[in-house]
C-alpha cells in the first residue's frame, strides 16, 4: 500500500502554490503544510495581516489555518527535509534570450528548485510538478533527481497541473471540476499516484479525481489553456463581423451556447484575453509543435494568439477613428488594470497594451483600478531599461483613488477591466457625464453596459462586437 502523506512542502508562495497549499492544509488537519519561497519579503507578507496576493476568500482560509497546519517559511532545506511530498510551483516564464525566446518557457527555476531537493533530501519523496510546464518536464525532474540524489532516498515523480483561475481560486480548490494527476506507469508510479489522491480524497470526490500517464498530464494541462484562449479568440474575431455588420456578438454568443456542445461559457467578447497563462501556455504549445517539426499544428495555435493582439489594435483604431482620428492632448479615463476582475494581477493584462497604443497617440491617460497596487502600474508601464521612461510616463499618465476623478475632463472612458463596480447600476454615469468633455465617449471593451441606458444620458456608446453608432 502507498505511504500515507502527513507532511507537505510547496516550493513557491505565489498565486498557485500559495493558494493550492493553504486549501490542502485547511481541508487536511491532519497534513502539515509548510509553503517556502526564496523571496523574503512574500514570505512576510504571508505572515502578515496584508497577503501578498488578493483573492476572495484566500483571508479566511489562511488565518484560519496558519500557524496550526499551515506555515510559511524561507527555510527551504528543512521544509523539504521534513516532506513526504514537495510540490515544485516556482514560476515558469517565457524566455526572453536563446533558443525558443519568447516562446519555450524558461524552466531554469523547475530546475534549480529540482536540484535544491536532490541535494538537501535524505529520505523518500514524492516531487510533483504543480508548476504549468512544456511537456516532459517531469522527465527532465526525474533524470536530474536521479543523478545527483542521495543514496537511500528514492523519488517518485507526478504531475498535478492546476486549473484553479484567478479571482475564483478558492472555489476553484473547494469544488475542483476534476483533479488530474499524472504518474510513470509502474508500481512506484502508481502508488505515488494514489497517495496524492488520497491527499484530495479529503474533499474531493473521488471520480472526480483522474490517473493517468505523466505526459497526457502535462499535455492537458496546456491543451485546456489552449481551448479555452482559443474560444475567446474565435469570439473576438466573430466580433470584428459583428461591428462591420448589423449582428451584436453577445446574441451570437447566446445563440450558439445554447447549443449543448458548444456551451455557454467562455464566449464573451473582450478587449482580449490577459494574464499569466493563456498566451504563455499557447506559446509553450507552438514551440513544442515546432520542435516535433509540425508547422501546420504550430500555425494554428500562433493565430489564437495573434487574433488576440489583433483584436486589442483593433479596439485602439475604433477608439482614434471615433475620436476624430486623433487622440493627440485628449484624456482617456481607463477603468481597469487588471487583466479580469476580482483579482490585482496585471500579468499580460490587455490594458498594458492599450494604454501602450494611447500614449504613441500622444492621449492624456487616466487610470483607475479597485485593487492593482500603483507601484505595479508604474512597473507595467515603464519600458524596461528605458532611464527616462518614468518621468516622460508620468507626464501623460495619472493614477486616481476612483473612476469619478478618471473621468473628470475626459474625452472618453474605456472599460478594459469588467469589475462589478462599473457597471451602470453601481457607478453613476450621470455624474460622470458631466464632468467630461462634450461629446462624451465610452468605449465598452467588456460588454457590461447598458447602452440604451447610457446613451440617455448623452454618452456616445461604443461597444465591442457591435455595429457602431451611427454619427
Ligand atoms: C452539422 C452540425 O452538427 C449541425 O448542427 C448542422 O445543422 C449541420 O452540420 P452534420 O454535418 O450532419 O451536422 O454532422 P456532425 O455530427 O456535426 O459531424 C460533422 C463532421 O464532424 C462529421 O464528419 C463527424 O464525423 C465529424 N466530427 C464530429 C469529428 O470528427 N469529431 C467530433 O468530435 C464530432
Ligand atoms: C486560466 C484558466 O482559466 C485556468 O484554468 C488556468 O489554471 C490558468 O489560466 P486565469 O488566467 O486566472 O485562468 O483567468 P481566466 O478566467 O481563464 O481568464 C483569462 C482571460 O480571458 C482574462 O483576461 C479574461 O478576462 C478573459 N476572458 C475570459 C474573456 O475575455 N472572455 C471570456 O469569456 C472569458
Ligand atoms: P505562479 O503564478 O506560477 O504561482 P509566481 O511567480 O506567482 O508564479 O510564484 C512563484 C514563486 O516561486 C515566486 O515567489 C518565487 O520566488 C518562487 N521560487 C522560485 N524559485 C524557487 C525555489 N528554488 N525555491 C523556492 N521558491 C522559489
């Protein structure tokens, strides 16, 4: 029978190993759970009062648990000495030199953190590779454990890809659609397996949890990515046809979800999609297509991403052409940074590229948003290695306490994040409308206005994947 696991380490306190742990150690008391990170500094603020990340639910979750099961540390060697299992969550971005640059993800921190518990680990381990990486990863982790392990300490290798999304990660962990855990084919293999399902038993139904190969594991993981990136692009694009014709895309996205094999979700039309995964995990995929020396596959995944940059160049040009073609001295209100609502991470955020297109046009940007800290924004905007871009930044650009003072002598407000809070029924347009510049514009980039409503009022609406406004 497989061992059973009492004692859990996660190397990497960030938005997947911090959340995914700190459910694990609430829904398992009898589980010690020790999360640790190089970084001092997230450390403390997982110790602290003001958690690093925002996520609904994460508070409670974290204070109710912390200190009994859960612990945050920097003490990495001790925290993967004590486990029965480590899972490996450091981050794993896009590289940005060398082979495959912009494109493979950089594994040097999978690989660092791998060779950390090769070196420090004196008893068995089950490592599980949690972090969303190419293909054969878990190979590659099993080769460099193998090599340069201590004798006497044997580990097993699983993959457990998380698909919790952000703003809705603590549901998300609670009631998980299925949970997938990937495993070698041997007996080792498969009692490592189970000893991570018995791990999620706790609360999770058991069908609910799946077995399967390691690589199939690691495939989905990038494959629901990609699907789901794929619907929001093809809904965009559909939106394109809908502007230049007389159809509204949020009828067509009802129309066709009603259909029991296409389904509802994930069909709202955007000013695109954002954050850490979709574009990366699409981008992972062109590669590896690449590498196996298939063009065509890798062709077709490269179009969801580049219709998603399309349809952010192509809302900036309705904005400039419905603003008198030029955007030169006007300010913008933009409502919203982060790249959805309900969370403060930027991460590939479409407004970054927005606000990029408006300050080329020489446009006065007002920027609000509830929860993305204002040092992140100034982050997001500087150019890397530019010296001045700061101060030339911050004479075009503005952060405000709120969408009112945005919006005060603005030519236009956009919407490019759909937080609950701008929506017509909480926000007051009126009050809005007349401290604007007359005409007044506002550029729905979410589909969460009312637009009869607002037109009413005296707002000139435009909206994406509908038929513009007849001037
Ligand atoms: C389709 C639509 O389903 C239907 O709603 C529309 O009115 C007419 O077009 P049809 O062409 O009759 O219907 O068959 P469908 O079941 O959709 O299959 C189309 C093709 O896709 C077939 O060749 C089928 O073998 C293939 N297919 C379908 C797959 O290869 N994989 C699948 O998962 C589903
Ligand atoms: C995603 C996956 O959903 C999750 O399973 C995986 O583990 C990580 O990547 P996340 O990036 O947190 O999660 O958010 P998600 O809700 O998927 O949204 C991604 C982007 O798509 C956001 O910018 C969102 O605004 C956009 N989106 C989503 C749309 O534009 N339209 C939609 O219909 C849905
Ligand atoms: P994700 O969104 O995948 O969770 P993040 O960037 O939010 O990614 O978090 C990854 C975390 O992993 C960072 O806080 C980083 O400091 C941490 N990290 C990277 N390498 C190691 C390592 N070898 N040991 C422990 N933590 C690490």
């Amino acid at each position: 029978r497989q061992a059973r696991v009492t004692k859990i380490c996660c190397l990497g306190a960030g938005y997947v190993g911090g959340p995914t742990c700190a459910v694990i150690a609430y829904k398992c008391p009898h589980i010690t759970v020790t999360i640790v990170d190089l970084n001092q500094a997230r450390i403390d603020a997982w110790n602290s009062d003001d958690l690093p990340i925002y996520e609904p639910g994460l508070d409670e979750v974290v204070k109710a648990v912390r200190g009994k099961n859960l612990f945050f540390s920097t003490d990495v060697d001790t925290a993967i000495k004590e486990a029965d299992l480590i899972f490996v969550s450091v981050n794993t971005p896009t590289k940005k030199s060398g082979v495959g640059k912009g494109f493979a993800a950089d594994l040097g921190y999978v690989e660092s953190a791998t060779r950390h518990i090769a070196k420090v680990a004196v008893s068995d381990k089950i490592v599980v590779e949690k972090s969303t990486v190419p293909c054969r990863t878990a190979q590659s982790m099993r080769k460099i454990l193998d090599s340069n392990g201590k004798p006497g300490a044997r580990f097993d290798i699983l993959s457990n890809p998380e698909f919790l999304a952000e703003g809705t990660a603590i549901r998300d962990l609670f009631a998980p659609d299925r949970v997938l855990i990937g495993s070698l084919d041997t007996a080792n293999g498969r009692s490592a397996a189970a000893s991570l399902a018995d791990v999620y038993g706790n609360w999770v139904p058991r069908k609910q949890v799946i077995t399967m190969n390691l690589w199939s594991s690691e495939l989905s993981k990038l494959a629901a990515n990609a699907l789901l990136a794929q619907r929001i692009s093809s809904i965009n694009a559909l939106s394109a046809i809908c502007e230049a014709t007389g159809a509204d895309v949020d009828e067509v996205s009802y129309a066709v979800g009603l259909d029991s094999r296409i389904g509802p979700k994930f069909l709202k039309a955007s000013v695109g999609f954002g954050g850490s995964c979709f574009q990366k995990d699409i981008l992972n995929l062109v590669y590896l297509s690449e590498s196996l020396h298939l063009p065509d596959v890798a062709e077709y995944w490269r179009q969801v991403v580049e219709m998603n940059e399309s349809q952010k160049r192509r809302f900036t040009q309705h904005i400039i052409s419905s603003l008198f073609n030029t955007l030169t001295g006007k300010r913008l209100a933009v409502l919203g940074f982060a790249f959805k609502k309900d969370t403060g991470d930027t991460r590939e955020s479409a407004a970054i590229t927005l606000i990029k297109y408006f300050r080329q046009e020489q446009a006065k940007i007002a920027i609000y948003d509830p929860k993305v800290e204002e040092s992140q924004i100034w982050y997001d905007l500087a150019e890397p290695g530019v010296v001045d871009d700061v101060t030339a930044l911050k004479k075009q650009v503005t952060i405000t306490s709120s969408a009112y003072e945005a919006a005060e002598g603005a030519d236009a407000v956009v919407i490019c994040t759909e937080w609950d809070e701008f929506r017509d029924t909480k926000l007051d347009y009126e009050k809005i409308y007349a401290t604007m510049n007359k005409p007044a514009f506002i550029f729905d980039g979410r589909l969460i206005l009312n637009q009869k409503k607002l037109e009413k009022i005296g707002f000139k609406v435009e909206c994406i994947g509908r038929s513009r406004a007849v001037q």
